[in-house]
C-alpha cells in the first residue's frame, strides 16, 4: 500500500474513533490526539498538514518531513504515550493540555512525565497546533486538576526524619 493511502486510512480511522472517545471530529482536541500520534509514529508527512503556517517556518511539506525526522533521530525522542485534556476555546485559540510520556537524548533523559500546553488556530477552516510549551510545576493544577490530587505528598519542613 502506497504512502497516501497510508495516510489516508489512518486519517479516516482517526476520524471514525474519534465520537467513540468523546471528540469531536476536527476539534481542537482531536486534531491534537491526531498530530501526537502522527509524531509517536513519526509520519511526519501526516503532522504537516495539522500544524499552522507558523509552525511550518516556510517550509514546504518534503523539507518539513526531512528535518523533523533527522531531528527525531538525532535527539533519540521515543513517544510512549499521550493523554489530550479538555480545551479552552478563548478569541479564536485553543489552549489543549496534555500528559507526555516521552524519553529524548538532552531534555527528558530520565523519562520523566510532561505536563504541555499546546495552542491550536484556526486555519483554513480547521484546528492547527501553532505552538507547545512545558507547563511549570505551579501551573500544573490549572490544568490538570487530577494531578495536584494525586502528586505526591512534599515532607513538612519542620519533620525530623
């Protein structure tokens, strides 16, 4: 099976699992489930068309794929898994959080879980990721209610040990 189709396929199965999981087809959240999956898979040709003409710093679709991939191998950047959070849709962006279990050569050695923040646009009549940060520990709770909930406990600081 040729490379589009590929594609094609997976871009149609996204989309046909994508109400069962409580997205909707096209929104913020499933766009970004689809661009980490594209990247954990590392087809990049399928991460192109879902990230915004910024992202793309002017560049066309094969040298796009060519750089990401040699900078995936060169940082070693293994995906392990992914959990999307819910959108805030605010003046025309989306802030979508995100837990990445991930592993690269220089930022993430130990393995350690990410909290992100990525925020889509729209272009073209659909949802682009434009942009990704790591969230600060102070900023997690803002985002991921849960994980403030189940962190662990930090020592009083006046306990004798």
């Amino acid at each position: 099976m040729d490379m589009p189709r590929v594609s094609a396929l997976v871009l149609a199965l996204a989309l046909a699992v994508a109400p069962a999981f409580g997205l909707d087809p096209g929104g913020p959240e499933d766009t970004l489930v689809r661009y980490l999956t594209a990247l954990k898979a590392q087809k990049f040709e399928d991460v192109y068309p879902l990230i915004s003409t910024a992202m793309k710093r002017g560049k066309d679709r094969d040298a796009y794929v060519k750089e990401s991939k040699a900078l995936m191998e060169f940082a070693d950047v293994k995906i392990f898994d992914f959990t999307v959070g819910h959108a805030k849709i605010e003046n025309g962006e989306a802030k979508v959080p995100n837990v990445l279990e991930s592993q690269d050569r220089f930022a993430n050695t130990l393995g350690l879980t990410e909290y992100e923040l990525y925020t889509l646009v729209r272009e073209e009549g659909a949802w682009k990721v434009d942009s990704q940060i790591l969230l600060e520990p102070a900023e997690v709770p803002k985002w991921f209610p849960d994980a403030a909930r189940h962190a662990p406990e930090k020592p009083d600081a006046g306990a004798s040990h």
